[in-house]
C-alpha cells in the first residue's frame, strides 16, 4: 500500500471518475472536497452563538472572537468553515433562525449557485496619443490590422476606446472622442468578424454611435452612473461592462482610502446591477477597476477575493495589463511588463475571472490555453 498527498488545486471529481466511482457519489463526494471560508462582519452576538452550534452539528466550525459565548460584546464578526455539502445544509437549518440569520441563508445559497463561463480575451484598441501604453495607440489605418492581428491570436473581443483613463489624464470633449473612434467603428462595421466589438466610453453619442454599426458590448468605466447612457445600452440590447472606480481619472490615485475595498466594492455592484436591470439591461460583465482609485494592496486584496463577485452570477472581468500595480512591486518600465501581466491575470482566472483586457493577446492566449490544461488534470 502506498500513499501520497494531492495538491490543492486537485480536482477531486477528476480522480473518482479515473477511480470509477459511480456518477451519483461523485456529485455528493465532490462537495465534501471543496472547502469555502466566510468572513462574516457585524454579526449579532446571539446570531454568532446559534451559528457556532448550527456549524458544528452539521461538520462545519464558526471561529468567533473570546467573549462572544458568554455575550460580552453585542457585535462580532467570525469566520465560517466548512466543505460545500456544509454550508448546503447549513443554510438550509438558518432559513428558520432569527437574528438576521435567515437572510445571511439566502446569501450563502448565492455562493453555492454559481455558473461557469469559458476564458475570453479582450484586445484592446485605443485612438489615442497618450494612453499609458503607447504600443495600444493605433491611428484609423492600423487599427484594422491590429484588430484582424488580435482576432488571429485569439482575441474573443475588441475594445476600442477614443479618450485616456489612466491616473491623471485630462478629460476631453465628447466630440473629440467621438471623431477619434468614428474611422475606426466605420472601418469595422463592415467586416464579418468572428469577435465581438466593445465600446470603452461613458458618453451617450460615441456609444450610440458604436451600437447603431455593429458594437455589442458597452465598456463603462463610470458603472452606468449617466442614466442616458443606460437608456442607450438597453435600446440597443448591449452587453454593458460595470466598473468600479473611485474619483474621476485626474484625480483618483491622490490617496485613494478604503476600510475594505471588496465589500465597498461588492456593494457597489449591488446598487448598479440593481440600476441595470431597471433600464431593461440584463447582460452584465463586472469589472472591480483595478488601478482605478486603488493602493497597490487593494488591487491585490480585490484579485485575491475576486472569487466574492461570483455570488452575482455574471461574467467577471480584470484589466491589470501592464499597469503601475506590477511597477510598485518590481519597478519596471511599461514595456517590460508583461511577466508581471501574466502572473496577475492568471491569479485572476483561479480566483474567477473570466474576461482579461490586455494588450498582448497571443501571450495570454497561451497561458489560458496551459491554464486550461492544467485545471482539466
């Protein structure tokens, strides 16, 4: 008889198949192999002790501050653990507990409930002189040749975006944002591409005039704070990408503050998927703006807990592309920094991300493809 351990990315459901394990015990095993922690904040103290009982008789644990049993405190926050048939049962024994227990069932049930998306690729594609990459500027004449080069290396969309957001660019007219990206759009409205075409704005004329000529996808950075533009996104049935940002681009990297960038973040989705949905707008991308009003330790807070927006439902995409985070841990020019990329967007797809806005498709079509692999052993 031998042993060994298995890594903790194993795929147990993999190995019982390989085993031979019936398909049924495989569904109610594979749960048992899956281990979810809850950080939960602000809990009623009568709602910790009932959790802490309710967990451990059904396998799980709730680990609580010193005090909490004895109700020194009136709040506390905890950290429930258990497997995924855990916290399944779990949730169902809290539907009937008071203490805002019944409501913490239904949130636990929308982490258990969660789709599967394929990686995508975005390319991206900007008429403009001083985006903070200058090998994603593209005059109207390159513009196509990129595009079809992208669409040859694996790009699923393309972003094209007529107006500077990186930290401390300066806003320009929405006219002037339109005349840059009109060659472009009329130059791919035409062309049968096996992509899907993204408008990176949060003004109403360049996205209507993307949507009327072909676009599918709205890319804003503002999160549809301009119900025009919601309007617009729904007349046309857009896809419309919701991002997280705090400031406005001039400004939002002078000492950006959070008490906890992935709840404040996680809230503020509630809220605009809510707006969203409003308008008519059911086709929803979430993106938590790395680089966009964060500290270099809340992007990689946001990338590690990226896996709390999977509770939404909806695709979730990341742009960390070459941007000043990777500068901040290894400083390196903007040229160099497609390893730093790489790594980001890789920790981003285990944690689950599904769409990568990047500048360097072919390279990120390869590390999906072996990232790929690698998860089906």
């Amino acid at each position: 008889m031998r042993i060994k351990r298995l890594g903790r990315d194993t795929n147990s459901a993999k190995v019982m198949e390989r085993l031979g394990v019936d398909k049924p015990g495989i569904k109610i095993m594979a749960k048992k192999a899956e281990i979810f922690l809850f950080y939960i904040a602000d809990m009623h103290v009568g709602a910790a002790n009932i959790l802490k009982q309710d967990a451990l008789s059904v396998g799980a644990d709730l680990a609580i501050p010193n005090g909490t049993i004895t109700c020194a405190f009136k709040r506390v926050d905890a950290l429930l653990i258990g497997t995924k048939k855990h916290i399944e049962i779990l949730a169902k024994k809290e539907l009937a507990q008071p203490y805002g227990l019944r409501e913490l069932a239904k949130e636990l049930r929308g982490y258990l409930d969660q789709k599967r998306y394929e990686p995508k690729i975005m390319g991206i594609i900007n008429a403009t002189s001083d985006s903070f990459y200058p090998g994603s500027r593209f005059s109207p004449n390159e513009a196509v040749a990129a595009v079809e080069r992208m669409i040859q290396e694996g790009a699923d969309i393309i972003d094209v975006g007529g107006m500077s957001t990186r930290p401390g660019s300066e806003e320009i007219s929405e006219e002037e944002e339109l005349e840059r990206v009109r060659p472009i759009i009329d130059a791919l409205a035409p062309l049968q591409l096996e992509v899907r075409l993204s408008i990176d704005t949060y003004r109403p004329k360049v996205a209507r005039y993307a949507l009327e000529r072909g676009f599918t996808i709205l890319n804003d950075i503002t999160g549809l704070e301009n119900d025009e533009l919601a309007r617009i996104a729904a007349q046309y049935g857009a896809s419309v990408v919701i991002m997280h940002k705090k400031g406005d681009p001039k400004t939002m990297q002078q000492n950006p503050f959070y008490e906890d960038v992935v709840a404040e973040v996680s809230q503020f989705f509630e809220k605009r998927i809510e707006k969203a949905k409003s308008f008519g707008i059911e086709d929803i991308i979430l993106d938590p703006g790395i680089g966009f009003g964060k500290r270099l330790e809340d992007n990689l807070r946001l990338l590690k807990d990226l896996v709390e927006y999977k509770k939404f439902g909806y695709e979730i995409l990341v742009g960390a592309s070459r941007k000043s985070m990777i500068d901040k841990i290894v400083p390196t020019p903007v040229e160099e920094r497609l390893p730093g990329t790489l790594t980001l967007h890789q920790l981003a797809l285990q944690n689950g991300a599904t769409i990568l806005r990047c500048h360097d498709v072919a390279a990120h079509k390869q590390m999906i493809e072996i990232y790929k692999a690698y998860e089906r052993v």
